[in-house]
C-alpha cells in the first residue's frame, strides 16, 4: 500500500492511515512496518459467499492530507 500511495513507511503513521470494512468484522489490516495490506484474520469463503461464484470483500483506505 505505501508502495503503491506513494508514500513512505513514516508517512503511514503520520497521515493516519487506516482501513475502513463494513461490517463487525475487520478482515484487513496494514502493517506498519512495512506498509503491506495483510489479512488480519482467517477469511472462510464458504461461510461468507456460499451462494455466490464471484466472492468479493470491499474496504476503504482512508489517507489525511493531500496526496
């Protein structure tokens, strides 16, 4: 994700950056150390899409400031 922003690894946790998922569960996380987008739990694709081919799971990243 820095990598792709743009950004430096200091400039994640300046900016605040986070990741924004509806729901209770939070699947994605940033680690901020490297700046990679990680899973931040096991994600069980029968459980979550079982009548649907196509599984899809949306977040936000959500960046202060101007890029």
């Amino acid at each position: 994700v820095a990598k792709d922003l743009g950004l430096q690894l200091p400039e994640i946790r300046d900016r605040g950056v986070r990741i924004i998922e509806r729901g209770r569960t939070q699947y994605f996380g940033l680690n901020g150390k490297t700046g990679h987008l990680v899973t931040a739990e096991r994600i069980d694709r029968e459980q979550l899409c079982r009548l649907v081919e196509k599984c899809v799971l949306r977040c936000e990243l959500i960046v202060a400031g101007e890029m």
